[in-house]
C-alpha cells in the first residue's frame, strides 16, 4: 500500500531502520512528523527523474542548495564529498544488470548520509537495493546508516565481481581452444568487446577504489569502531578486481595479438609460395614467348621435332631452376 502512495511523490521506498536487522515502510506523509528513536535511522531511496523527487529535495529535505544541486546534476563520477556536521555526499556506481542493457553502462546512485538519515537518488533500478530490501525483510539487513551504506557498497562490489569474472572465463575458452585447435579462429568480436568493457569498467571502478579508501582513512563520528576495517576491505577487493580485469583485457588483447601474427605469417607464406612459382614461369614464359614471335628465323620452324625440342628446353629450365632453389634452400 505505501509503496503505491509512495511512488506517486517519487519515491521508490521510505524505510525506518529498526537497529535489529529489520525495517518497517512508512508513507510520504509521515515524513515530516517522524521522530526517530536513538537505535532508529530512516532510508529514503527515490527516483531521480520524478519531478516530484526534485520538488521535495529543494523544499523539505532540509539540504542546502549546493547538496541538492550535486545530487540532481546530470552527468557525475564516483567520488566522496564530505559536508559540516558529519555528513557526506557518496555516488557509487554498480553494474547495469537490467534487462537489455549492456554491463559496462553503469548505473549510478547518489546517496546523502549523516547518522539518522540515509537519502539515495537512483535514475534506473538497482539490483544491489532490492538485495537490501530483501535482507530488511528477513530481519538480517543493516542496522543503522553507517551498516546501510557499507551494504551498499559490498553489493554493488560482488556484482562487480561476478561480470569480471565471466569476462575472464570467455578468454579463458578462447585460449584453451587456440592451444587446443591450431587451425582455430578466435572471436575477434567477441574479444573486442570484452576490450570495451574493461575499459568502461575501469574507468568508474578506479575512482571508487579511491573512495573506499578515502572512507577507510577518515573515520565520521557516527561510524561504527570497525567500520573502517570493512571500507578497507572493500578497497582491497577491488584492487583484486581492477587487477584481474587489467590481466583480462591484456590476454584478449594477447590473443588477439597471436591471431593477427598467424594470419601474417599465412599471408607470407602464401605470397611467398606466389613468388617461388613466378620466378619458375617467369624464364619459361620468356622461352615460349620468344619463340612464338612471328617472324622468319625462329629456330626449328621447319624442323617436325620442333616443338618436341621446344618443350624439352621449357622442362630443362624448370627441372635447373628448382634444382636450384633446392640448392639455395627457398624450397
């Protein structure tokens, strides 16, 4: 029921963190007389092109201009911005996983966090969310907003982990049947494309790193004492991830690489062969040519073993010249 109401005003879910693992829905109208209890955050997660999103962010959010205009701006990277009294500005991305549309396309959510409040933006759905919901359902979701925002990132991380990981197994193939076939033709569209979305996913993924670090060095107050070795863990992840798809991208690019020399070293061969067997007609075609002019004079025209003698110089010439090459080792 509240989440009909709910998405009438934008927004995708209103969620109060009960400090257990749970949460119960509430409605847009109870927002502006909610009290939180001390064990208590609340999870507003909303649809950044509803028109009705942007109305209440600049009026009843309580966030000032500048917070507002960072998160509805159009086009924006991952990064880490912190604002007065312990609150930050996050955008993270995570891996497109909506039906028909390519991984490397990441998705974006921009989120706003101090201790009681958590306030996400998302233009197309997160798969990472709906995880968070089901969790909150089960009663073993996070318990306050600091937990809130690390589950975030931890799922938005694993998705990163399962996409990289397929990359590498279609490599993987690619390479097993070259070694295993060596008439095999790799798939080169294939191959490029994997090159594509390495690049794509690395150019987010680096700059998050950077943020997870950034969050495991600088302590907010409202964070919990161990939160810090669990942003610091999630670096390291995806320092593991990043590397992984460098040695991915490099391996197609290798492949790739030893398709194109196999290709050459056919054409080579094959041209070469073409001038092995020219350099054979070419004195022979000479022969034949010269005596073929019509002109008086040519030797054994009026002989009957003329031309008898004429084919025993033409295969003389071919049976010295591939003795030759033999003796000179093109052959």
């Amino acid at each position: 029921m509240f989440e009909e109401e709910n998405a009438q005003w934008g927004l995708v879910h209103a969620l109060v963190l009960d400090g257990k693992g749970g949460a119960r829905a509430i409605a847009r109208t109870e927002l502006d007389a909610l009290v939180l209890q001390p064990q208590e955050s609340l999870w507003l997660h909303w649809d950044r092109s509803h028109p009705q999103t942007r109305t209440w962010l600049r009026h009843d959010s309580g966030l000032n201009e500048f917070a507002c205009d960072l998160l509805l701006e159009e086009n924006t990277r991952p990064r880490l911005l912190p604002l007065p009294d312990a609150q930050m500005l996050l955008f993270l991305r995570g891996v497109n996983l909506n039906p028909g549309a390519e991984p490397e396309d990441m998705v974006s959510v921009r989120i706003f966090a101090e201790a009681q409040r958590v306030i996400s933006l998302r233009l197309r759905p997160l798969r990472a969310s709906d995880e968070l919901l089901q969790q909150l359902a089960e009663n073993r979701g996070p318990k306050t907003a600091s937990e809130l925002l690390l589950s975030m990132a931890q799922l938005l991380t694993e998705k990163v982990q399962a996409l990289i990981s397929d990359l590498s197994e279609v490599v993987d193939g690619e390479e097993e049947q070259l070694e295993a076939d060596k008439r095999y033709a790799p798939d080169q569209g294939s191959l490029q494309q994997i090159r594509r979305r390495a690049a794509g996913l690395r150019r987010f993924l680096n700059p998050q790193r950077e943020i997870y670090a950034q969050l495991a060095r600088n302590k907010w107050s409202w964070f919990a004492a161990d939160d810090a070795d669990y942003w610091n863990e999630l670096n390291n992840s995806l320092t593991r991830y990043l590397e992984e798809l460098d040695l991915t991208r490099e391996r197609a690019a290798l492949v790739l690489e030893s398709e194109d020399r196999r290709r050459s070293e056919r054409m080579n061969r094959t041209m070469y062969r073409f001038g092995i067997i020219t350099c054979i007609f070419l004195p022979m075609s000479f022969v034949t040519g010269l005596l073929g002019i019509n002109v008086g004079g040519i030797p054994g025209s009026d002989s009957p073993y003329g031309f008898l003698f004429a084919s025993l110089l033409v295969l003389a010439l071919a049976l010295g010249q591939w003795w030759l090459f033999r003796r000179l080792r093109w052959v």
